[in-house]
C-alpha cells in the first residue's frame, strides 16, 4: 500500500511538472494539455507498479526531450539575432 502511495504522488508530480513545461509549447498550451492528459487517462487504469515506473520513465524522458526543444528553440532565437 505505501508503495502504490508513492507511486500516485510520482505520477501526479510527473504530471505536474509536465503541465509546467507545456506552458510554453510551440503549438499551444491548450492542445499540449489536452494530449497529455488524454496519454495520462490512457494509463490510469494500470495498477502493476512496474509498469507504472515504466511510464513514470518514459515520462522523464519527454520532460527532457522538451526541455532539449526549448534550448533549441532559445538557441536558433540567439542565433537569428547575431548572425545573417
């Protein structure tokens, strides 16, 4: 029970974290909202807690390919600036 407790508050914080970050998305906060909360309700009837770190896994992975897309995007702003 106190690893299944755990494990909702890593997803919820996931979760969390991930709205943060979509504030900023190239195609809207609204449609980054609405697709990760629809890929949230698909999973929320896993109750296996490998599987759930799993996703939680998987979810770190996308909180880094978005911040990966945010100094990208940060970059090529510095660099149309500076350079011709």
């Amino acid at each position: 029970m106190a690893a299944s407790n755990q494990l909702r508050y890593k997803v919820i914080r996931q979760y969390k974290q991930l709205l943060y970050m979509g504030r900023e998305y190239p195609r809207g906060y609204q449609f980054f909202r609405d697709r990760l909360h629809s890929g949230f309700m698909n999973n929320a009837n896993i109750t296996d807690d490998k599987q759930i770190e799993q996703k939680l896994r998987f979810a770190e992975f996308l909180e880094k390919e978005i911040e990966a897309l945010y100094h990208l995007r940060k970059y090529r702003a510095m660099k149309r600036q500076y350079y011709d």
